[in-house]
C-alpha cells in the first residue's frame, strides 16, 4: 500500500509541477498576444483559470492522500515524508488563498470581459503572479523530494534485526 501511496504521491506531484508551468507559459503567450484585444484576453483568463485551479486542487488532494499513506518509516526517513506532506499541505492552503482573496477579486474586475481595470488590478494582478510562482516552487521542492530514490536499508542492518539460529 506505501508504495501505491509513494507513486500517487510522485505522479501527483510531478503532473501539477508540469501542467503549471505549461499553462503559465500557454496563458502569458494568450494575452500577450497581440491581435487578440482586452475582451477577447478576459475571456481567455475566466476561461483558462477555474480549470487551472480545478486540477491543481485534484492533483494536490492527490499529492496529499498519497503523502499520508506513505508517513511510517518503511519506504522513507520520517522527516522527509512529514516535509513533503508539509508542503503539500501549504501549497493547497496557498492555492485557496489565492482562489479566494486574489482570483475571484481578479476576476470580478474583468468582468464584463473588455470592461476598464479599476486601479486595484495591478496589485491583484502582480500578488497573483508571486503567489503562484511560490506555489509552483513549493511544488517543485515538494516533487524533487518525494522523487529522490528511496533508499535501501543495508544489509548489515536487515541482518542485525534476523536473529542467529545455531
């Protein structure tokens, strides 16, 4: 079952880390695209965003059932599962934060799509752009962690715990 847990956890992970940074790319080439005007940019972002969120969520829970599963000290050290399941954790927590108190205000400021930007945006804008950066970095450190090879005990030890029979 841990090792179920540790691949879920891997896969996770590492999807989330992948399709952040694919979307990040595909969504600053969409509105800086220059044909494509205000109204057309806005209908992108509350197009593109909910699904960001969406399977960020689904691959962090992931990231975060399998990282509970794989908690005793039989595949990894205990502290290096206790710090992945740590970070996980914050970047779930990040992610509502920015959904909540940066996305929605976001969006509510495009909407209409076209409409003016209110002097507010800005700020919006550039703490969404930090906040998902940590996030994805958090991420990234979670996924390097969890994707270091597992290591063996050796075999002095595994012999040490069989007791001799003479």
């Amino acid at each position: 079952m841990q090792s179920l847990c540790l691949i879920l956890t891997r896969f996770c992970l590492s999807a989330w880390v992948g399709a952040a940074v694919i979307f990040v790319i595909n969504g600053v080439q969409d509105v800086t695209f220059q044909p494509f005007d205000s109204l057309v940019r806005d209908q992108l972002i509350t197009l593109h965003f909910p699904i960001y969120y969406t399977v960020g969520w689904v691959l962090l829970a992931g990231a975060f059932l399998g990282s509970l599963g794989i908690r005793s000290k039989q595949l990894l050290p205990r502290w290096k599962s206790n710090l992945v399941l740590g970070l996980v954790i914050l970047t779930l927590a990040i992610s509502l934060i920015d959904y909540f108190w940066i996305y929605q205000p976001l969006e509510s400021m495009i909407t209409p799509p076209g409409s003016p930007r209110p002097a507010q945006f800005r700020g919006y804008h550039q703490a969404s752009k930090y906040v998902n950066s940590l996030n994805i970095l958090l991420t990234f450190v979670a996924a390097i962690l969890i994707n270091l090879p597992v290591l063996r005990q050796s075999a002095t030890i595994q012999n040490a715990s069989v007791p001799d029979v003479e």
